[in-house]
C-alpha cells in the first residue's frame, strides 16, 4: 500500500510543485485575497468534500481516492496559471500614496 502510494504521489508531484510556485508568485505580488482562495478555500472546498464523498459514497480502494484527490492538483494549477497570466497580480508595493487627513 505504501509503495502504491509513494508511487502515485512522486507522479503528481509536479503539480504539486506548480502549485507552491504559482501561490508563491501571487504571495509575493500583493495578491493576499487570490493567495487565501487558492490555498486554503480550495483545500476546505475541494480537497476535503470530494475525498469525504468518495470515501463513503463509493467503494473505491485508497489508492485510487488518493489518486483522484492529488489529481485534484492540476486544476488548482490551471486555475493558478489563469491568475498569473492575468497581469492583474502584480501591485507595485513601492508606489507611495498621499492621503490627506
């Protein structure tokens, strides 16, 4: 079992990767609202429900709910490089702003 597993997680590692870099380019362009919808939304949204209803609604073994929810990675990745090939992500941080009080 734990072979099939390391196995299956070494294949979708790669989106895995691709997902820290693209939360990581939006991290560090000021983009702290896509960065919490794209971590942690989609872990309580996603991640969670489909492993839960797969785990009770059907008689799939674990290798393969484990494989359904890893692949869950390459959708958060599209949607990652949506974000980014936006050009909206980038805020200049140094841009001073005078507000009057």
């Amino acid at each position: 079992l734990a072979t099939k597993l390391l196995k299956i997680y070494s294949i979708c590692l790669w989106g895995n990767c691709l997902c820290v870099t693209l939360y990581a380019t939006l991290k560090v362009g000021g983009r702290t609202k896509e960065t919490l919808m794209f971590d942690s939304l989609v872990m309580l949204f996603v991640y969670i429900p489909v492993s839960w209803a797969l785990a009770i609604f059907t008689s799939l073994d674990i290798v393969y709910i484990f494989l359904i929810v890893r692949m869950i990675d390459i959708l958060k990745a599209m949607f990652g490089i949506f974000l980014v090939s936006k050009d909206t992500w980038l805020v200049n941080l140094t841009k001073y702003k005078t507000d009057k009080i």
